[in-house]
C-alpha cells in the first residue's frame, strides 16, 4: 500500500526487510525466497531498519538479526527476526515515523536508534529496552536525516525549508545548539543552471561559485518549496553531500559551500525517485520512476586535463562528473504498479533490489565482463573502467582464482594515474558492467480472492503429496502457491472474468469457474475449466454451453470425485461426470433452484470393491481347478462375475453411488442419489421453523451442519436424529467447512464480518475473529490447509495461515521448510555461528581444506553439525571452489569469510 513506499532495506547479513500493508516480510536475496513475515503492527509500515553489524562477536555478543519497523500510528517495533518475536515497542506521538536510523558509532553501545516523530521532534531511544535517551525539537518540520559517516557526531537533517547541520551530536545528552541552517534555492531558479550547458574551462569554475547555499533566507520570489527528494552524505569521499532532486542529482562540497557537479536528466529522461551512495567506489545507484535501476560511476581525474593554452587557475574547483555505466530494464507502469523503493546490498555493493507496488520483488545483479580492447569506439567520452589489480588484497596473477564478480571493488579498480599506467598494462583489463535479473519473487495481485487447497493430506497419498493452494484472482488467472514455503509454483490465466470458485478433483488437477459482469437481461457468460495442474493443460469443461445463462452460484465435488453438481442462480442445476466431462442429468423447468448443497461423504464404493475382488477370486480359482471340480452353480455364479467384471473394465472405474442434499428456497431440504448415470430422488425433508433462508450446507460423519441468512447454525446428529439451532447473531452465514482428517469435527464458518471455528462434537466455539475489533482486515474466503491450521484470504492483498487459536503469530526461522538451502548462519545458535566461522577460516588439521564438517571430531552434538553441514551446503559454487584453493592465503580466506 502506498504508505509502504519507504519502508525497505537491505541487512548486512545479505537479507532483505520491507512493508507490507501492516506486515514485514524477511526475503533471502540470493535464493528469493521468504524466510519469515513479522505481523504484529495495526497501521501500514512506514520504515524497516536492520540493525548494523557488530564490530565484534563472541557467545556474550552472537550473531544475531534485530530489525526496527515503524508504522503509520507511531510506533516502532524492534524484533528479534529469528524467532519472530518482539524485542520491545516504542511509542511517542501517534503520527506516522518520519526517518529512523541505528547509531552507526558503537563506542556508547549499539542498541541505539535515531528516529524522527513528527512535526519537528527527533528522540534517540535505547532499543533494547525501549527507553527515551533524550529528545530535541527544531524549529521547521523534519523530513529526513542522515549521519556523516567519517564523523558521528554530525548529522544533517532535511526539512521543509532547507537543512540543519548539527555538529554537537552524541548519544550521552541532546545537542545544545540548534543546529547551521541553510536554505536552498531551487536549482531551477538559480542562474548558474541555466549557463552551465554553455559554459567551458574558466568561464564554468566562475558561474559555479554562484553558490546555491546561502545561510540568509531567500528572497519571497524566488523559494520554491522545497522538492528536494533525498539528502544524504558521500560515503566514499569525506565531507561531500548528495542532494537528489527529480531531475537532478547535486554534488556539494561542504569545506567551501559549492555545487562541484551536477547530475541532470535530459528532458526526455525519466525522473529520477532514489538514489543510493556506494562506499566502496565513487559511484551511484540510481532509481527512476519507470523502475529503471542505473548505476553512474565517477570519471577518474586523469581524464579531465584543461586545454593548454587557457591561464591555470588559482584555486581550481574539482568538477566531479559521473558517467552513466550500466543500466537495467525498466518496468511496465500503470496506475496501480509503480515502483517504490529500491534497497543495495551493504556488503558487496553489487546487487540491487527494486520493490514494486504490486508486491513484486526483482533481485538485479551487476556482473562484469571483460572487453577486448579493440571494440571500444573511440568516440564515448567516458573514460575506460579496469578491474582492480589485486583480489581481496593481493595482486592478481595470471592464473589465481578469483571471484570476479564478488563485490563492487572487485570489479572496478580505482582510478589510475596516466604516469602508472605503462607499468601495469599487463593486467590491466577493461570491464563492462551489465544487470542481471537473478531473483524474483511475486506478490499476490489485488483482491478480491477465491481459495481452495488441495485435497488433504491421507496415508495413501503421502509420497506425492505437495501442499498447494489455488488462488483465483479477478483478472482471470489461477495462482497455485507451494504453502510451506509460500513460493508461487505456477501462474494459469485460463479465464477472461473473475474467478469465482476452485474445486480440485485430485492432487494434480482442479476445476475452476468464472462469470462475467452481467449484461441488462441479468445474464452472463460463464466460464468453467478443467485444469491439469503438471501440463497446465485446460478444457472447457461444459462443451459450447455457458454463453448468455443466468450466472454460476457454485459447483461441488463429490467426495469421490467422481460427479459435479453445478448450481444456477436462476436455473435448475446440473450433474456431471467429472471423468468423462458428460452432462448426467439437467433438473426440469419445475424442479426447486438450489441454496446450498453439499456431498454426503457416505458411498457403497467399498462394497462394490468387494465384490469385484470375490469375482476375481472365483475366476482364478477356476482356472487353477479342473473343470470336474467346477460344479454347473458355480459356473452360472462365474459367467455371471466375469460379465460383471467385462463391463467394468470397459467403463475402467466402478461407479460408486453417491448422494447429495440441497436445500430450495422454501428451506426444504432435498436428498438425491447419483450412481453411474443415472440420477434418483430419494427424500424431502421439511425446513426448521426457527432458521431462515439456507445459504450453505456442511456434512461430515453422522454431522450435518446448515446455516442461514441471519447467522443461524443449526447441528443435526443423523444418527440420534437430533438437532440443535444456535444462534451466533454474526449476520449472514457465506461458508462452512469441516476440517479433514478422520475423526476431526472442527468446523469454520466464515461471516460477512470475520470467521470462528466451532467444535461440532460438543457444539461450541474454540475461537473468534472480527473484522473492526481485533483486526482491521475484512476476510474474503477460508478455507482449511491442514486438521489444525486454516488459510484466510483478505480484502488487504494477504493470504494468511492461522492456527485453532486464529491469533496472529510468527513462526521461528529455523522450523521452515525451504526449497533450496539458504546461507544464513546468523540463523544458527551463538555456538554454531562461530564454530562455522572458525572452520572456514582455518583448518589447520587438514592437509588440503575440507567443506564437509560431519567427520570432524568436535566435542559437538549431531544436530548441530547437521545444521552446520547445512549452512555449508547452502553456499554457492563459486564460493566453495574459492575455499577450496590450496593457493587461496588466510589473509585473503578472513576477508572473504568476513564478507
């Protein structure tokens, strides 16, 4: 949601945070996978923090993953990531978080984090225990803020007028004084903007000193507001200051006040959103608003030489250009997929992530190649970039491995100086750079939602079994998500109108219907597919019918699945072979429109298994006997099987009888029998005066369970023919569900309002949910995905799995289920961590160096070299092909581990 725009950031442990309506999502960058969703917060998230890496670890201080959110009320939550709990929660003002940071500077400690409550407050608090260290106020609205990172005492913070500069900041007492203020005049006022285009060699270093800063206000005609996007220092040099603008990108010096270069996008260029400083190499990451992702780098200065006959200057000013050097493709905008926020790795610098507002997540890589010197064409003004002469901090030799592509400094060595450079051609290699797309994980479209798992989990099935979910979206398509590790296994568009309903018929293969918007005579075209889930093949599963009909209310599987019934909302309703995709019985004109209706689980499929085995017997024991033995009854008896058994096999499945129940609109209760082709009515049951109009039916056992338009659930036991009305007074009753398993009698029924789970053995609830009281969510559909858990899709673009209790819980990181391995080791206990550290870094037992940790004798329990095991399986082949080099120093080993 649009309050989520900034809320993203990428940790130093390679993971990436951002918000999600009210939830945080935790994603593994290198495997694009989601490692763990943080709910806790009642307003959307505004900002995530990870906390910064320690500069120290032992058991006292582990690794560990602590991530601050903030939301739309005001509070910030910090949470211990792993096990999904909360550390603590802060509270100030009710008004949503402006900008937050951790401390970067741990000499005080490092659970201190800088956060901005609007208007005008800046408050540091402890984050560890939620106390206010101190707060301070300023005179104009605070936007953002950023730390100089060669100094902690400095601070900058944007606000709605210009910048503050604070040079007394500490984390013992609030700054006494408040603050340098300067005022920026819009850069498109300004005169030297408009000349620098023009203007060479002197002529430029003049208008430059036309200084955009001013310490006194700006005359009235010429202050724009303030659209300065983004304020933040230059890591990579001291005491220089980016300030991004949508067109421009400035680049102050603040020893002398002055713009020493200036980014700005041509008219026809795509306005610039965020950008991100590197620290390794002068260069930026830039994000525009087509979800374009450019990385621009800082010409060397080699390559800026002045034309020989002008008079050098006294005190020339350094013009810093940077030069467009790479570029990834943008996105296809509309109005509801925008791009939000775009978060670079800490690490190595060399991977960017784009969040879009349709919950997409695209993992972009920067990959170098080197050039052949001879394609270069002469006439691009940018300067050639090299790769670096060592490789984590040695030369490189002509056949040392190394990992070109490991981080930002390892693809573009520094500058070098024209004087150095015939001594060093030999290596010196010209790179490109280019994007790559390695990661991608899809959200979920906009709802509205119909969901359905696949059959349960049983003891026959349990080889083959995946857990799948099918969504249908209101653009037509069927998502079929993995549920443990919650990855999209595949995307069907397979109708042309909202998908109104899922029924699957086995593990591998569903049906699913749709209707379009109904034309003025109140009727639609209706649409209902038979999907087979591994060849993504669909059929048209009614033939030619479906154009112009009264709209589809629902369809039913047998439990069998053998037949579908397909229920009108203004028509009789029809019987179908799922097998075979033939019509069995269309009802007449005069026959009662259906409610509800539901499948009995009861069929005579065992019987006729049994017979059909006694038939098989008796045919092998008379091939086996002589045929004296045989007496003339047995025969006929035989004759008769085998004529049975014949005409089996032709239809090659037994037809099982089944039944089903529906009610009409008078509240009578109807009881159809279904056997091969033929359909029979059986029995009417007359309607319970106390409930209203059915709207839908629940059967499981001896338990039938109706409910009506006013929140009624009426309980009939049918073997102690029994029944017992409750009212829940919760409105309209749209679905019940019993949950599988045998024996399992827990029923969820969902309201217009929220859902409860109700025990139907001793008729009462076990839980609750209500939408405007414990959440702010409206459910949309619920289905059950296993005997204790239910999935809940609702109106904020969420699909959610609660268990009995339907509180909102988080689950620990290191119980999931995950299709590939991640490397993750701060997921490991503090012990672990650091044993696995130590065992790469050296292994001075070993002749030749190992990754395989289980044979090592370390008084250690299974499990945990188990997990270890698993860590190292998890890192890539690069990497392990790095740590296997019998050449590869220690020196280079603690660099590469520490990365």
């Amino acid at each position: 949601s649009a309050p989520n725009r900034g809320a993203a950031d990428w940790g130093w442990q390679g993971l990436i945070a951002y918000g999600c309506h009210s939830l945080v999502l935790i994603v593994d960058a290198s495997t694009a996978q989601t490692l763990q969703v943080l709910e806790r917060h009642k307003g959307s998230v505004v900002k995530v923090k990870w906390a910064k890496e320690n500069y120290h670890h032992n058991i006292g201080s582990p690794y560990s993953l602590r991530l601050a959110s903030a939301d739309v009320t005001g509070k910030i939550i910090v949470w211990d990531v792993a096990t999904g709990t909360a550390r603590c929660e802060i509270q100030e003002h009710a008004k949503p978080i402006q900008d937050m940071q951790w401390l970067w500077n741990q000499d005080a400690s490092r659970d201190l984090l800088l956060a901005v409550h609007p208007p005008n407050y800046i408050v540091l608090w402890n984050a560890d225990t939620g106390t206010k260290l101190w707060k301070k106020s300023y005179a104009e609205n605070i936007l953002s803020f950023s730390f100089d990172p060669f100094d902690p005492s400095r601070l900058a913070l944007l606000t709605s007028e210009g910048i503050v500069f604070i040079s007394d900041f500490s984390p013992s007492k609030a700054p006494a004084s408040s603050g340098k203020k300067v005022y920026i005049s819009s850069p498109h006022s300004s005169p030297s903007h408009n000349k620098l285009a023009a203007a060479t060699g002197a002529k430029k270093a003049l208008d430059k000193v036309k200084i955009l800063i001013s310490n006194e206000k700006p005359s009235a005609e010429s202050v724009t507001l303030n659209d300065c996007l983004q304020l933040s220092y230059l890591p990579s040099k001291r005491n220089y200051m980016l300030l991004l603008y949508p067109r421009e990108i400035l680049i102050l010096d603040l020893e002398v006040n002055q713009t020493v270069g200036v980014i700005a996008i041509e008219r026809t260029g795509v306005p610039f959103l965020q950008v991100i400083p590197c620290f390794q190499r002068d260069g930026l990451f830039c994000l525009h608003e087509n979800g374009c992702i450019t990385l621009r780098v800082r010409r060397s200065n080699c390559s800026i030489t002045g034309t020989p006959n002008e008079e050098p200057d006294p005190d020339p000013v350094q013009e810093l250009i940077y030069d467009l050097r790479s570029q990834c493709d943008a996105i296809r905008v509309t109005k509801t997929v925008r791009p939000f926020s775009m978060v670079c790795c800490p690490v190595n610098e060399n991977s960017a992530a784009l969040i879009v507002s349709d919950g997409r997540v695209m993992i972009w890589e920067l990959k170098s190649s080197i050039s052949g010197r001879n394609v270069r064409n002469s006439s691009s003004s940018a300067s050639p970039l090299y790769s670096p002469v060592s490789f984590c901090g040695i030369p490189v030799g002509a056949f040392q491995n190394k990992l070109p592509d490991l981080s930002l400094d390892n693809m573009i060595g520094q500058g070098t100086i024209a004087g150095e450079e015939q001594l060093k051609t030999s290596f010196l290699q010209e790179v490109h750079l280019k994007f790559l797309l390695t990661g991608l994980l899809s959200g979920l479209p906009l709802p509205p939602f119909a969901i359905r798992m696949c059959p349960p989990l049983t003891t026959k099935n349990i080889k083959q079994y995946e857990p799948m979910l099918a969504v249908g979206t209101s653009n037509g398509s069927v998502l079929v998500f993995h549920l443990t590790s919650g990855l999209l296994h595949k995307e069907l568009s397979i109708h042309s109108c909202e998908v109104k309903g899922i029924e699957w018929i086995s593990l591998t293969g569903f049906i699913s219907f749709a209707t379009s918007t109904p034309n003025n005579l109140g009727l639609v075209r209706n649409e209902l597919q038979l999907v087979d889930l591994p060849t993504g093949r669909s059929i048209a599963f009614r033939g030619e019918r479906g154009n112009d009909e009264p709209a589809i209310e629902m369809i039913k599987v047998s439990h069998l699945k053998q037949y579908l019934a397909v229920v009108f909302r203004d028509k009789p309703l029809e019987i179908w072979d799922v097998r075979t995709c033939t019509l069995l019985r269309e009802m007449s004109k005069n026959f009662p429109t259906a409610t509800a209706l539901e499948w009995s689980p009861s069929h005579n499929l065992k019987s006729l298994r049994k017979k059909q085995l006694a038939a098989r017997e008796a045919m092998a024991r008379q091939t086996v006997a002589s045929d004296t033995e045989v007496s003339s009854v047995e025969s006929s008896v035989i004759s008769l099987l085998q004529e049975a058994e014949s005409k089996s096999e032709l239809s090659q499945n037994i037809s099982a009888r089944e039944h089903f129940v529906f009610t009409g609109a008078d509240g009578q209760v109807y009881h159809l029998t279904v056997e091969g082709n033929s359909v029979k009515d059986s029995a009417k049951i007359p309607p319970d005066g106390s409930m209203g109009s059915i709207t839908c039916i629940a059967w499981k056992g001896d338990i039938l369970v109706l409910g009506d338009i006013d929140g009624n659930l009426n309980f009939w036991d049918l073997k102690a023919r029994v029944s017992r009305g409750i009212p829940t007074h919760r409105s309209w009753v749209k679905k019940i569900r019993f949950a599988p398993g045998k024996g399992n009698q827990k029923l969820l029924v969902m309201y217009n309002d929220g859902a409860e789970i109700w025990d139907s053995k001793e008729v009462r609830m076990v839980s609750s949910l209500r939408s405007g009281r414990n959440v702010n969510f409206r459910i949309l559909d619920v289905d059950w995905c296993t005997s204790d858990k239910v999935v809940l899709a609702s109106d904020d673009g969420c699909i959610r799995v609660l268990d009995l209790s339907m509180k909102p819980s988080c689950f620990r990181m290191d119980e999931q289920d995950l299709i590939e391995p991640a490397w993750c080791p701060y997921l490991l206990v503090p012990r672990a961590s650091l044993a696995l550290k130590a065992f790469l870094l050296h292994q001075p037992w070993n002749e030749k160096y190992s990754l395989d940790i289980i044979n090592i004798d370390y008084p250690e329990n299974e499990n945990i070299k188990s997990l270890l095991q698993e860590q190292l399986n998890g890192l890539s082949n690069d990497i392990k092909k790095l740590l296997l080099d019998p050449d590869f120093t220690l020196l280079q080993r603690c660099l590469l581990v520490a990365r």
